[in-house]
C-alpha cells in the first residue's frame, strides 16, 4: 500500500472513529433535554459522558491534522469552500464544551437552562452540518482547475445534503439513547431503551432514503455497486439484530450495532470517494485524489513513523479511561455538571 493510500485510510478511520465516539455524546447531549423528567437525571444524563467527551472530540481534530499535513490541498480546499459551515461546527462544539464545565457553577434555574440549551445545540447542529459537508463531498462541489472550490448555497444546503445531515443525528440519538442504556439504571435505562426501541424504525427508513438518494446523485452505484450491496445487506442485518437485542435488553450487543450502523455509513463514504478526496462537479478530472493533492514522500514516511510511535500510546490511554469509568452511574454517585 502507498502511503498516500495509506493516510486516507487513517483519516478515514479517524473520522469514523469520531462519530463512532463523539456520535453517542452527541446523542447523550440531545437526550439530555428530552429524555430526563428532572435535575437528577440530567446531570446524572452528562455524567454519563463527563469522562469521556473531550477525548472523543481530540480524533476530529486529529483528522484535521492529519488532512493538514498529509493532504494540504484538501485541507485548504475544504476548509475554505466550506469555511461558514465549519465554523459554525466549531463555534456548537466550544459552546457544548462551556456548558459542560458551567452549568453546575451556579444554583440559578436560569443559569442551568442557558447551558442546557448550549449543550442541545452544540450535540445537534455539528453532526448535522458534518453529514451535509461529507454528503457534499461525495455529490460534488465545483472545484477548478487551480484547486480553489467556489460553491453556492445550493451546492452546499441542497435535499440531499439536508437528508444525509438528518440522517446522521438519528443515528447518533439513537447510539446515544443505546449508550444511556448501557451506563444508567432504573427508570432512566428502561426509558432510554425503550426510546430507542421506537426510534430504530424511523432510523432505518431515514438511511434507507439516504441510500436512495445517494444512487440517484452520485456515482458510488456504478464505481462500488459490489460494496454497496454488501453495505446496505450488512445494515439491513445489524438494524434486525439491533431490535432484537435492545427488546431482550442486551444494551451492549445494541450498542455494537448501532456502532456497526456508523461504521458501514462511513465506510460507504470513503469507498465511494477513493482515491478521490473531494469530487469536482465541473468534471471529474478536476476532482481532488489522493495523488494531486498529497504532500511530498518525505512528509509522508516521516508522518507515518511519527504516528506509528504515538499512535499506540493515544489508543491506549482512551481505552484505559473507559475501562476505568465503565461502570454505571447510580444515586449514590456525586454528580457535578
């Protein structure tokens, strides 16, 4: 394998690695509003997550740096074509992130209410504005011949893109609903998995319509018709499987389906962008790749050894973290946020 292969194949994995972590804090963050009945079950709801949500958000910003110095024509396409939308997702994250840390430093009703709703906000609209810039990606945005990308609004904010930005919420409300099952008791539990018993029909309906949808727009069928039959068999399988285990009330078996679910979207994702990188409406010959966009060869091996010495001791420490922190929260634990 190629190292420009090669680091495709880790930001990929760092992005689906993201929305494999970050997708149930953001769910946890949306439940936190919908889900809890009283004070109790919302910080008992956050803490749930206190442990873990700032690691999870270090893969995003490690893709970014991966892109950065692996693929700075991408990079610099990307976010500057996309730099409102992007923007945004990093104004809802350093908000969500505040509210984690503010919300219990003051007793007042109000007070808690302006950081819940920061915490709602910022778990909503950067799964949702991420979905309609990866969906972009994959439908096509004008790039030039000087690698400089002039979109519209309605290249950008389109059905499709909208859709697949939706989709992709469902589907972290519904690993984060599975995720609660696994770390509350009592009520909370039953009511988390029950709401996410409900959902699951409604999340499979959204991802089929994105499947739909994405044959019509793009060519991922004609270029990776093997792998999206096989992708779409494979989820069809673990949504069954999901609604099997969570009416048994077998959360962990759940939660590695939903997580399954996550991983099939964004494999398709980067199946169906490889070797390209970012697809050029004005012609695919224009489209951004893995060999007109990457950096020189030296940069490459010197990353790539780099990430081979760090990368195990980053894996590790999360790992240790969630063992650690993985038993349930109960009444009898302190709740802080």
């Amino acid at each position: 394998m190629a190292l420009n292969e090669l680091w495709f194949v880790l930001v990929a994995v760092l992005i689906t690695g993201f929305f494999f972590l970050e997708g149930f804090d953001f769910g946890v963050g949306m439940a936190s509003q919908h889900l809890t009945r009283d004070e109790w079950e919302r910080r008992a709801i956050i803490n749930t997550i206190g442990p873990f949500w700032d690691a999870n958000e270090v893969w995003l910003i490690t893709a970014a740096g991966a892109m950065f110095a692996a693929f700075p024509h991408w990079y610099a396409t990307m976010f500057s074509g996309f730099y409102t939308l992007l923007t945004l997702i990093l104004l809802a994250l350093i908000f969500r992130g505040v509210a984690f840390e503010f919300r219990g430093k003051a007793e007042g009703r109000a007070w808690r209410r302006i950081w819940d709703a920061a915490i709602w906000t910022g778990s909503f609209f950067p799964p949702f504005l991420l979905g309609t810039v990866l969906a972009a990606l994959l439908a096509g945005v004008p790039i030039d011949a000087d690698m400089e990308m002039s979109a519209r609004f309605a290249d950008l904010i389109n059905g499709y893109t909208v859709l697949a930005g939706i989709a992709l919420v469902g589907l972290c409300w519904l690993h984060g609903l599975v995720f609660l099952g696994l770390r509350t008791t009592g009520a909370l539990r039953e009511r988390a998995l029950a709401k996410a018993r409900r959902w699951l029909p409604w999340q499979a309906a959204l991802l089929g319509g994105l499947a739909v949808w994405t044959v019509a727009v793009t060519d991922l069928a004609e270029r990776r018709g093997a792998w999206l039959i096989a992708a779409l068999c494979l989820g069809v399988l673990a949504v069954l499987l999901a609604g099997y285990f969570l009416r048994r009330g077998r959360e962990g078996l759940g939660f590695a389906m939903t997580g399954l679910l996550i991983i099939l979207l964004f494999a398709t994702l980067f199946a169906g962008l490889f070797p390209r990188l970012m697809v050029s409406s004005m012609g695919d010959d224009l489209s951004l790749t893995i060999y007109n966009a990457a950096s020189g060869d030296y940069t490459l091996r010197a990353m790539t050894v780099v990430a081979a010495m760090l990368l195990p001791f980053v894996l590790a420490n999360q790992a240790w973290s969630y063992f650690v922190f993985h038993k349930r929260i109960t009444d009898r634990d302190h709740l802080e946020y």
